[in-house]
C-alpha cells in the first residue's frame, strides 16, 4: 500500500505544531545544544512510530475500549507534563546546567504513550489511514516508517530552533526566564487538556 499523501501532510502538521514534545526538544536545545537532543529526538519519532504500528494493528481492541481509557490516559499525560514543568521552574541556573542531562531516547520514547498529542495522532492516523481489508501487518508497519520519516525532521526544527536561542541566553536572567516560559506553557497546555476532557 503506497502511503497517501495525505497521511504526510496530516502527520506533519501534528508534528510541527506545538506540543509538549516540542516545548521540551526547544527547552533541550536551548539548555543543552542540538547535538545532545538527539537522542530525546530520536526516542520521541522511535516512540510515536511504534505506537502508530501498535495501534493500527490493535485498532479494533482500541476503538471498543477508547472511551474508557481516553480520561485515565489524559490525567496520566498531563500528570507527567505538569512534573516536566515542575521540573523546568527547577532546572539548575545556567552555569551548572551541565549537571543536568537532556531526556534521554528511552524516556522520550515511553512518554509518548502517557502524551495526549500523540495519541490523537496515533489514533487518527489508524483510523483514517489503516485499509479497511488487506494486510493488517504491512500496512502498518508502512505508516509506522512514514510517521518516523516524517516526524523527526518536523520536530528537529524544534530543536534546532532552541539550539539556535543559546547564544541569545547566554544570561542568566535570560535563561530563566525562558525556562520559566516553557514551563508555564507546558503547565497550561497539561491544564488546558485536563479542563477540556474533564466531564461535564
């Protein structure tokens, strides 16, 4: 199955948006340069790649029980974001930021299991890009590929982006307070998903 054009579009605009894989990957560059953000990088398109092949293969499993998971998974995600966040307000000034180390490929992986985002991307890109008959199991490793090809050069903009900042906040007030920005939007974006699939 030749992957659609529309799937390459759907999946770069979810991931050149911004998210919280994004809001972290800028903070890494600025914080600790592109190079080391490499690995968080490559852990999140490694991550999202996997789930998207899991998921489409699952999709029937998923479809019956999402109603039940989507408030749980939500409150986890935004749990985690609302930590991250606590963490950045924390981070260590600029002259000991070394004794900090970026996310590492593993955790970035894990995350997007418990991120929001990803997961409505995921399941969208299943539910609308998965052939109804067919092979299940080509199909979605074909979509799973596509999602990493297209995915890691979206969000490495994101890195690069705050790589390119480092020289700019070389400052110590101005580091933190672009450290205290991410993490304020990163809280906000948590909340902000909390309220809107809270129960009415």
């Amino acid at each position: 199955m030749p992957v659609p054009l529309a799937f390459v579009s759907y999946m770069g605009a979810m991931s050149i948006t911004p998210g919280p894989n994004n809001i972290m990957l800028a903070t890494s560059g600025v914080n600790f340069g592109f190079r080391r953000t490499v690995p968080h990088m490559v852990g999140i398109s490694t991550g999202c790649a996997l789930q998207l092949f899991l998921c489409a293969i699952l999709l029937n499993l998923v479809m019956a029980r999402i109603e039940a998971i989507h408030l749980p998974l939500t409150l986890a995600g935004c749990g985690y974001m609302l930590w991250l966040s606590w963490k950045l307000v924390r981070s260590p000034p600029p002259g000991r930021v070394d004794a900090a180390t970026p996310m590492s490929f593993a955790a970035a992986a894990l995350f997007q299991w418990v991120n929001p985002k990803a997961w409505v991307m995921v399941i969208n890109s299943a539910v609308l890009f998965m052939p109804a008959s067919g092979g299940a199991l080509s199909a979605a490793g074909e979509l799973a590929l596509a999602a990493l090809a297209v995915n890691l050069p979206c969000i490495a903009i994101w890195a690069f982006g705050g790589d390119s900042l480092r020289h700019c906040l070389q400052d110590r007030r101005a580091l933190r307070a672009f450290n205290l920005l991410m993490a304020a939007l990163l809280g906000a974006t948590a909340i902000g998903m909390i309220v809107g699939e809270w129960p009415a």
